[in-house]
C-alpha cells in the first residue's frame, strides 16, 4: 500500500472536479435525510439508472416517513416492484414504523441509533448522517473500495472478508474531507461510477491522476485486487399457472427470506430424473393442494439472483379437483388475469407475465 502524500492537494483536486462535472440526480437537490436515506437504500444494489424512476415513484407515494409507516407493505413492495432485492422495501417499510414510533418522526441523527434501524448498515449510516447533517463518516461503497485500491495501490482483495473491507474504511477516513464530507463521500463515489470504472479507467481526465499510486508506476491494470468466486449453480424449477374457469391461482410468499410477501405462480423444483410436467405437477399438490394437469407449455424464463441462478419452465395447468390448502405460501387469490398488475410480482414472474395477458 502507498498512502497519499498530499491529503489535501487530492481533496482539493476531487471537489474541484465534481463541482464540475457531477450528474444532476433527483436526491442530490434535497437535504431532507428521509429521501436521503431511500435513495441510498435502493443505490446500494442497483444502479443509477434504474434508480431514478423509482426513487421518483417512490418519493411521490411516499413522501416522508410517517407516509411510508403508514402504507400497507404490499403498496410499497408494488411500487418496489422489479428492482430486486425486496428485503430493502421491507425493512425501509419496517424501519419508518420505527421512526415514528421511537423517535417522533424525525430521522435519527445518531450513529448508534440509526444503525438500530432495520437495514441500515454501515454504508447507509455513514451515508445519511454526512450527507444530510455533515457528520464526518466516510461512506465506503464497490466504487469507493475501487478508487482506493488504485489511489494507494492497495494489495488486499476489494471482495474479501470484512476485517479485509475494513482496511479500505480506514484509508476512506483518513482521507475523508472533514468540512464537507457529504460532498466528499459523493465526489468519491462520483469518480469511482464516472472516471475510475472497472474497465478502461479514464485516467487521462482524472483529477487524481497526479497523486494516484497506481496511474502513476503503470500498474492500474493491476488493480482492484479481487478473489475469483465459483460460478453460481444452476437450479430448474418449474411453475404452473392453474386455470378455473376465467380465474388464475396466485399465491403469496411469507413476509421474510427471498422475495418475502411478494405473489407468485405456484411451483419449485425439479428433481433428478423427473420430467418438468411432473414436476410442476407435485409442486401444485405440495404447496396448495390441488390436482392439475399441465398441459401447455407457456415458456422457458431464466433468471438470477445473487447466490444462484434459475431455469424455469412454466406451464398453463388445468385444474382437476381439490380445494385450496397452503403449504409454504400464507395467502392466495384466483383472480383474472387482467388484475395481475394490482399485485406485486417477483422479476421472473414479469418475464413470462405478458404472454398470459395475451391470452
Ligand atoms: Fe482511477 Fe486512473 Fe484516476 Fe487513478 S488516475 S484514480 S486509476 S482513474
């Protein structure tokens, strides 16, 4: 590791640069630190792009945290709907509750007390408390751990284990601008998605360039160090719509785990030596009781999550007998399919969701 030498000329050269040429987003005109903090919940797995519309979706149904407390948790997962990692809602929704319940409404701006909230980790916190109240946290993100790992050339793996992503929060407040570090933080993370890029970083045009250990022995291409992960497994499930009559079966998952509380297709996973049908079939009788025939097959979706990845075959299942009895989901409607967009749906579903509008 090669700290920087001149802390100062590098912060100096970093403001300069995003007083410039940093991106008008909708959460940077704002110090309110509830749209602070859902901005910084919803950017910490997504990008920024997709972000956008979403945040502004968001901040319009809800607008402040006694709104969101008193939303049902279904409104706030549809409006969620489609950008992952649904936990985020849940525990944002959880969390505004919370708030209004513990600390009057008002945001807590303590570093103890905001780290009780549910999911708010060590990124939010550092997040929400310098860039709304200037408190001096530096806030560590991929992007941040990427710019310092080159900056000061930086041998520990940026994807390691946590005593490992601690040495990068240490270099991140020493050199954190203690009289702006909101900005700071944001120039920093600003850099790391605009010129400091994984690939083919735009060193020419760095404003850190000058003070950059890597850019300046040649060694960029050498940096960030990361540890080779497996390829996540590959796991085939198969899914059926049920028809009855006009109406089609949708279940829903229990609150918590993947994809808590969101509504689905019923279904699960294939079996070795099983054929998809078969499968679907079981499933159908497992987890709602009900004798089905699949008959028609619909599509082929993949998708992936963070620790695996899917095939899903879904087919359309006539219903033979039996009444609804749930095993694994904790609700269920049949409802037409033109009322599907009342409910929220996880990403695989909406990959095969149009086809059944069309029938
Ligand atoms: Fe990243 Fe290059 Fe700037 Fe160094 S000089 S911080 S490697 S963009």
């Amino acid at each position: 590791m090669t700290p920087i030498q001149k802390i100062p000329y590098f912060q100096k050269q970093l403001l300069d640069w995003y007083a410039v040429h940093h991106r008008p987003l909708p959460w940077r005109e704002t110090s309110d630190p509830y749209r602070i903090w859902v901005s910084e919940v919803m950017l910490q797995q997504t990008q920024v792009r997709t972000v956008i519309p979403y945040y502004q979706e968001f901040t319009r149904r809800f607008p402040d945290v006694s709104s969101l407390a008193g939303a049902e948790l279904q409104a706030v997962l549809k409006v969620w709907e489609g950008m992952g990692y649904y936990a985020r809602a849940r525990n944002l929704h959880r969390a505004a509750g919370i708030v209004m319940t513990r600390h009057g409404g008002r945001m807590p701006d303590d570093i103890r007390m905001i780290r009780q909230l549910p999911g708010v980790g060590a990124y939010i916190a550092a997040a929400v408390l310098s860039i709304a109240w200037g408190r001096p946290f530096a806030v560590v993100d991929g992007n941040v751990r990427r710019v310092l790992a080159r900056l000061q050339k930086i041998d520990v793996p940026v994807n390691g284990s946590l005593s490992q992503k601690n040495i990068f929060t240490v270099s991140a407040e020493n050199l954190l601008f203690k009289q702006a570090p909101g900005r700071f933080n944001q120039a920093m993370m600003e850099l790391g998605a605009l010129v400091c890029t994984p690939r083919g970083p735009g060193c020419g045009r760095c404003p850190a360039a000058g003070c950059c250990a890597a850019f300046l022995s040649g060694t960029v291409d050498q940096y960030p160090r990361r540890i080779r992960r497996p390829r996540t497994p590959e796991i085939h499930v198969a899914t059926g719509v049920v028809h009855k009559g006009r109406k089609i079966l949708i279940t829903r998952r229990k609150p918590e785990g993947l994809l808590g509380g969101l509504w689905e297709f019923p279904g699960g996973k294939v079996r070795k030596g099983e054929t998809a049908e078969a499968a679907c079939e079981r499933e159908i009788k497992e987890e709602v009781g009900l004798e089905v025939r699949a008959d028609g097959h619909i599509t082929r979706v993949r998708h992936a999550y963070t620790h695996f990845r899917i095939v899903m075959d879904v087919f359309h299942c006539r219903y033979l007998a039996g009444r609804v009895r749930l095993n694994g989901p904790v609700d269920f409607r049949w409802i037409r399919p033109g009322e599907i967009d009342a409910y929220p749906f996880p990403g695989a579903n909406h990959k095969f969701i149009p086809l059944l509008k069309e029938d």
